[in-house]
C-alpha cells in the first residue's frame, strides 16, 4: 500500500483517554523551515518533540542526514527543550531480515549524524534512534516512548505503576491507549520487546470478542467501562490481565499464574492505581 506524499502541514489531534491529548504536526519532507509562516513558527515554537524519518531503503543517506542537521539548528534556536528522535523507518525490507544488517546501518547512520552535528554547533544535542516498521509492533512501541517523553508528571504514574506491581507481584504493567495500542507508561523494570507485543495484541482480542459478544446492535460503538475486564492464561503459566481504566485507556498487567490466586486484592490495588493517577493529572492540569 502507498500513501501520497505530504504537500502541506498537516496537523491530528490525539487523545489518550481524557487524561492526555496532544498535536501531531506533520510536516512535508523538504519543508523549508526559513520559509515557514507566523502559525508554523509557533507550532515549531511549542513543540514538545521532533520525530525525523528516515527511509533506510533510500541510500544513500546523506542527503537525509543533511536535512535533519538543518532541521535541528532551525528547531533548536527556537525551541531549545525540542526533543529529538530518528526514526530508522522501513527495516522490514529482505535486504533488512538479519538483525546483523540492521545493526550496521543503525551505526553507519549514527556515526554519520555525530561526525555533522559537532561541525554546525550541536556537539552537546541528545539524539535518540529506534528501527521501526509498520509490519510489526516497532512503531507504534517506538512512538510510545516519544508520548512518555511529553507527558507531564510520567514519572509520577512509573511509581504509581512500581507500587501496584510490587504490591501485587506483578512482572510487568502497562497503561495503554487502546485504539492506538500506544503505551503511555510502564512500571520502571525494562521493557522487553515480547512483553510489549503479547499485551499489544491482548487489546485486538479483547476488542474482536467485545464485537462478537460484547454489543447490544451492531450500530453501537465499543462500550467499555470500568467493569471491563479479561484474563489471559498463557502456555507458561503466565497471565495476562486486563482491567479497563476508562473508556479507551486500559492497564493491561503480567502475573504469574501462582500469584493470582487473589484476584479481589489486585483489583482492590488497581483502584489505588486509578485514584492516584486521577491525582496525578489533576495536578498536570493545574500546572497547565
């Protein structure tokens, strides 16, 4: 499938539940900045993050490199606290199966970014780089991080998450946003790329049987509430639970199967969970 380029700015507003929303501002490959209209300069000005492309079955890269320098002196005089991101988009071709192709690219193309960025006076600038695809879950778990780094107070809901995880013998607890299957925050042990999946694929489940079972007519929209819920029993002896936060934010949770023998204390700390998160945007709002 193609999609037509981007000709203009384009701009999607996306919310996470009521709790989050935010502006994503597409801008055309080639944009010249120097160019950009009063309304585009204060979208640049508000940015809370850059995400640069790269097509990594376009070679060679230095054209793309070159862009992305210019990109970042622009962004950065205007907007010092800009996050950076590259995304190595694409890595699905066969060129791209092994993961030792992969890994030289990341560095070709790394290596070429740093040896620019001290040359324009950007030697101190933190760039972040994640291979993505749409052919599996690199994307959209890639752009989760991006969303954690803008999100106000995320460290608070990490410790909120830490708490229910120690309290309840969890292995690992994700807040997703449903629709996008974006992570907004896990607990703070690292993320593995499985645990990402596995959950990330417990939500179509969850939504295909509330399609087949779940609604009244078929002219309904997905009705979730607080009293959804769902478990999960793996071949391992893991369990995969879902308890749903609001309407389309859930927390979806890895136990395993010999600590889930009181469910009733893990829903009992899963509304401690929702209390303290409620607080922790209230505050954000505040601030805001």
């Amino acid at each position: 499938m193609m999609l037509d380029p981007t000709l203009k700015v384009e701009t999607i507003t996306k919310s996470f539940g009521s709790y989050v929303q935010i502006n994503i501002h597409d801008f055309p490959g080639g944009f010249d900045f120097k160019d950009a209209n009063p309304p585009e300069i204060t979208i640049l000005e508000n940015c809370g993050a850059m995400i640069y492309i790269i097509d990594v079955q376009a070679e060679p890269y230095s054209d793309a490199i070159s862009y992305l320098i210019s990109c970042m002196k622009f962004l950065l005089k205007i907007n010092p606290k800009i996050i950076c991101k590259v995304f190595l988009h694409k890595t699905d071709a066969e060129a791209f199966i092994g993961e030792d192709r992969k890994t030289d690219t990341l560095k070709q193309i790394k290596d070429s970014i740093q040896s620019e960025l001290e040359p324009a006076g950007l030697k101190n600038v933190q760039l972040d780089y994640h291979l993505t695809t749409v052919y599996d879950h690199t994307l959209i778990e890639s752009f989760s991080k991006v969303v954690q780094k803008i999100i106000p107070n995320v460290s608070y809901i990490v410790g909120l998450l830490d708490s229910l995880i120690t309290n309840c013998k969890m292995e690992k607890a994700f807040l997703f946003e449903m629709i996008s299957k974006t992570y907004l925050a896990s607990d703070s042990t690292p993320v593995e790329a499985q645990n990402y999946a596995i959950c990330s694929d417990m939500i179509d489940v969850v939504i295909d049987v509330t399609y087949l079972y779940g609604l009244k007519n078929s002219k309904e929209s997905l009705n979730f509430d607080e009293k959804t819920e769902s478990v999960i029993k793996l071949a391992n002896s893991t369990i995969l639970y879902y308890k749903q936060i609001e309407k389309y934010l859930a927390l979806i949770c890895i136990i395993k199967d010999s600590n889930f023998d009181r469910p009733f204390l893990i829903d009992y700390n899963i509304d401690i969970f929702k209390q303290g998160l409620n607080e922790v945007f209230k505050v954000s709002k505040k601030k805001v």
